[in-house]
C-alpha cells in the first residue's frame, strides 16, 4: 500500500503506479472489434442480428426444401 503525506509524494506515487501498469501492457479497450463465422442451413429465414453481430433466432424457420 502506497500513501503520501502532501500532494507531491502523491503525484510521485501516482505516476510511479501508472509508468508501472504502462510498462506491463495493461490497457482498457475503447471498442470492441469482433468476427465471426456461422455455418447455418440455406433453408434457413428470418435470422436477426444485433448490434454485435450476434444471431437471433428467435422468429427463424425453416423454409421448404424446394
């Protein structure tokens, strides 16, 4: 545990923390890239995607096979 007894032994310690976390990689990601590959039957209909691509099929069904 890190604590300083006025502001500048505090700043030394902040930046001392965040050269720290900077130099191990950590990060927060500011958006999210993803892909993804789904097989599914071309009889298939009515599949919905939401914002993140993500399949519903929750009103899906399957056409006839002609």
């Amino acid at each position: 545990m890190a604590s300083g007894s006025n502001e500048k032994v505090r700043d030394e310690k902040l930046a001392e923390l965040q050269r720290y976390v900077l130099s191990q990689g950590y990060f927060v990601p500011l958006e999210q890239i993803i892909q993804r590959i789904y097989l599914q039957s071309p009889r298939l209909r009515g599949v919905t995607f939401d914002g993140l691509s993500v399949p519903n099929y929750y009103d899906a069904w399957l056409a006839d096979g002609k």
